[in-house]
C-alpha cells in the first residue's frame, strides 16, 4: 500500500518497495521500475509491482533480475517484449511478428493509442 498517489512517488520510493510473493488478488496496474542492476545480457534489470488501484493494494513484487517482460507468449498472436535500456534507463517495447500503424499523430496530447493496419 501507498501511502500517497502514485503519480506523486519518486523513482527511489518506487525502488525501496520490498519484493514479496504475489498474493493471487486481482491486479490493475504493473508499475515497471528500473534497478541499479545489470543483467548478463547488458541490459538494465527491472522489478515489477502488481498494483491494484481501486483498492490501493500491492499484490506482489516480483522481478529483480528480469530484463525482459512479455506480454501474449503463449497466444500466437502478438508477442511484445520489453526491455529497459541501461544507460538511459527508458523502456524499449519489442513487438513481434512486426506491425504497421494504421492510424497516428506525431505529437499525442493525453495517450498513445497503437492500432494495427489490416
């Protein structure tokens, strides 16, 4: 539990978060916090706090020496990986087989919407 909204914690709050089991509670949010570890591959390690944010509740904390996340591997359909650069510590999403926007702007106001070209 946060004692404050996340938007208003500090990258070093987010890395003191203890890493504990998930708890099988149903989670709404995965907060991707970058730590000050390399992984073998070169890349930076990341944790991962499953977050649910109606009720305010950590689910678990897990990661710590992962440099990838995927999300749909067992689907067929769409793999995306994510990776955290180390130097810079930005996200890198991997999106395979690769896609084509159908629709986009340049300059996104509020969110990013990523819609494939059929």
């Amino acid at each position: 539990m946060f004692n404050k909204p996340l938007n208003e914690l500090t990258l070093k709050e987010l890395q003191a978060v203890e890493y504990q089991e998930y708890d099988g509670t149903h989670i709404t949010d995965i907060i991707v916090v970058p730590v000050n570890k390399r992984h073998e591959s070169k890349y930076r390690c990341m944790k991962y706090i499953l977050f649910n944010s109606a009720s305010n509740h950590i689910s678990g904390v897990l990661g710590g020496y992962s440099d990838i996340m995927q999300f749909n591997r067992n689907s067929g359909v769409r793999v995306i990986r994510i990776d955290c650069l180390y130097r810079s510590k930005c996200l890198r999403f991997m999106i395979s087989p690769s896609i084509i926007l159908s629709n986009y702007c340049t300059w996104v106001l509020s969110e990013f919407d990523i819609e494939e070209k059929k």
